[in-house]
C-alpha cells in the first residue's frame, strides 16, 4: 500500500471506532512508525510502504481502537516545545498545562527556589528548568514510578532538577520562592464519567482530587506557607468550575493578589497568589 492508502484507511478505521481526533492520531502514528514527513507524504503520494512498517502501523491502530491513548503508544508527548516520555505512571501531559507554566515565567528571576509538587511526568518543573537559566527547581512526587520517569525526562532534556519522594509536604525541606502544581482536582464520582482514554489509562491517583475535587488545593493552600518565603506564589492549574472555591482557599490561607487566569478556550485554568505571612 502506499503512505496516502493507508493513512486514507487509517483514518476511517479510527472514524469508525469513534475516535475523536481520528485523522491526527492517524497521522501521529504513521509518523511515528515511518519518519515520513508531511512534505514527503503529500511530494510523492505514489511512495509505497514496507511491508514491516504497514504491520506495525496495523498494530498500533488496533491498540488505539480499543481507546489506549495515542501518547501510550508512542511513549512521548509534547509540552512547552519539547518531548517528553510518557507512561501508564503519570498522567499525560496536556496543552492546558502550559498556561500554568507561562504564568510562573513572568515572575520568576535567576535564584530563584521552585517546588512542583505533583510533579508527575516532570512536564512543568523540566520546562521551567530548561527554559529559564539559573532556577533550582525540585520535583516531589508520592510516586516512585513517576519520578523514574521525571529523572528521564529530566536528563533527556538537560533539565538540572532535583527530585524528592513525597507525600505532598511530608519530606520536603526549606522555603521556596514558588510552589507551582497541577494537582488531582476530579471529583471521584466524575472519573467514571470521563473519556475512556483518561479513566481507563491515565493513573487514578492523578486524577481523584477525592469527594469534592479540592482535597489537594486544601493542604496546598494550608501546608505550603511553610514552605514559602514571604511574597512567594503559589500557582495552581485548576478545574473549569473550581476557581471561587480555589480562590477563597488561598484567601483564607493568608495570600493576597489572588487572581484566575484562562486558558486559550476561555475557561478557568489557573488560580495564583502571594504568600503574605502575618
């Protein structure tokens, strides 16, 4: 079959099964398995596929039907510009994430000390690394699995991170200029209502923010004064319906200038503040 062919019928089998990004996914997977790029792919329609490559196509396509996610299958994701490996073990990163990371950017300076708690995949405390020189960034994790695979990404990347295990606060030492974190924020009786690709694939201890989705927000906005200099933030990726109550927690917790900022659809992403310590 050529490369046209069978991405043709790749994407119609995906259509099929109901997969909602059918024809990226689709592409993602021929690209992965071939190398092909998009200006070869469309240059020479007529280019024919080896037969190893078109059975290793088939696989992954199989695997992606029954709603194993794309990321899964390729083992990498991209975030801030750069790849990341991924695992069953965290959570996959998404673009949403990004607002939480570009935000931190505008405030931190060369020196300063960065905690990302829940770090996962490294995603955020990698690409504050990378991206901003002079940084002494940690990532804690409860996860002994998780942070393997952060100190992958880390050394991949040329990330200096230091990575601790730790449940929540439980092992982390000295003051920071920022706590940043993407927390589990969905409530446990919505996980079942989530897309297969997540409930099924991503880890449950990633997503369950327990009875109410705040469970984490609640020792964050508690527990990470302690842990902050005066005038530290402390930025946070919310659920879109979670802002007022997010808020009022950082408020009540003695943070000032607490503010929500949107993602690029519009809706509610992150809640940050500044620690004023009375």
């Amino acid at each position: 079959m050529t490369y046209q062919e069978i991405y043709r019928e790749a994407c119609e089998l995906l259509e099929n099964a109901g997969i909602v990004d059918a024809r990226t996914d689709a592409w993602i997977l021929l690209e992965y398995v071939t190398g092909v790029s998009r200006t070869l792919f469309y240059v020479e329609p007529g280019r024919e596929l080896a037969d190893d490559a078109a059975q290793e196509y088939k696989r992954l396509l199989a695997q992606r039907v029954k709603r194993i996610p794309v990321q899964h299958l390729t083992g990498e994701q991209e975030f801030m510009g750069m790849t990341f490996q991924v695992n069953p073990s965290v959570l996959v990163p998404r673009q949403d994430t990004e607002v939480l990371v570009e935000l931190a950017e505008k405030v931190l300076r060369p020196g300063m000390r960065v905690l990302d708690m829940c770090t996962g995949s490294g995603c955020i405390g990698v690409s504050l690394a990378v991206r901003n020189q002079g940084l002494a960034v940690t990532g804690a994790d409860i996860s002994g699995d998780a942070l393997d695979l952060a100190e992958k990404n880390a050394e991949n990347l040329g990330a200096d991170v230091k990575f601790v295990q730790s449940d929540m606060f439980s092992e982390i030492e000295g003051n920071y200029d920022m706590i940043i974190s993407n927390p589990p924020y969905i409530p446990t009786a919505e996980i079942e209502r989530l897309e297969t690709e997540v409930k099924l694939h991503d880890p449950f201890g990633a997503l369950d923010g327990r009875e109410d989705g705040l469970h984490f927000y609640r020792i964050l906005a508690e527990e990470g004064p302690a842990h902050l200099k005066q005038g530290g933030y402390l930025m946070l990726e919310i659920g879109h319906d979670q802002s007022a109550a997010v808020e009022k927690l950082l408020k009540e917790n003695g943070f000032i200038e607490v503010r929500t900022e949107k993602d690029l659809a519009g809706l509610d992403r992150v809640v940050a503040g500044v620690y004023n310590r009375q």
